[in-house]
C-alpha cells in the first residue's frame, strides 16, 4: 500500500479548491506527484507554495481550455472540475 503523505488541511487530501459560475477547480493533493507539469504550461492558474504543494492562484475566472489540457496532462490524474448542484 502507497504511504500517504501528511498535508495541510484543505479540501480533498490537503488540494484547495476555487469556485468558478458553474463549477470549481479542485486538486486532490493525496495524489500529486509534484511533475511540476501544471506549474509549467499554466503558470497563471498553478503555482508552489511554501510548502512545495501544488496551488491555485486566486483569480475571479480560470481559462478552461488551458485547464482541460493540464487535466490531460496531469500525471497524478488529481485536477478536475467539480460541478456545482
Ligand atoms: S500536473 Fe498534477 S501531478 Fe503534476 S504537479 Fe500538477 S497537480 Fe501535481
């Protein structure tokens, strides 16, 4: 069994989530391989804090199809969107 890694408390594993209009961005920190992938091709959306955790940066919108792209690329397969009810 894969040892879990202590995080920072948080939604899902220690991952933040932000709200857009219809749903929210969230990343499940429990599976994050720290690839570095989304910090490189979307710098304005993912960022490393303090702790060397994977970040949204605060904004009112995100580019949706540059975060499909990531959500793609992502090697943890631990960003998605979460539809709002
Ligand atoms: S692309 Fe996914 S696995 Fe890689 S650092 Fe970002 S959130 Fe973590």
């Amino acid at each position: 069994m894969q040892e879990r890694r202590k995080l920072p408390t948080g939604v899902r594993g220690g991952g933040r989530s932000v709200n857009t209009m219809q749903k929210k961005l969230e990343i499940d920190l429990s599976e994050c391989v720290l690839c570095d992938i989304c910090v490189e091709l979307c710098p304005h959306v993912f960022r490393k804090n303090d702790a060397n955790y994977i970040e949204l940066v605060e904004s009112d919108s995100y580019p949706e199809e540059d975060i499909n792209d990531i959500i793609r690329s992502c090697r943890g397969h631990c960003i998605e969107w979460i539809e709002e009810t």
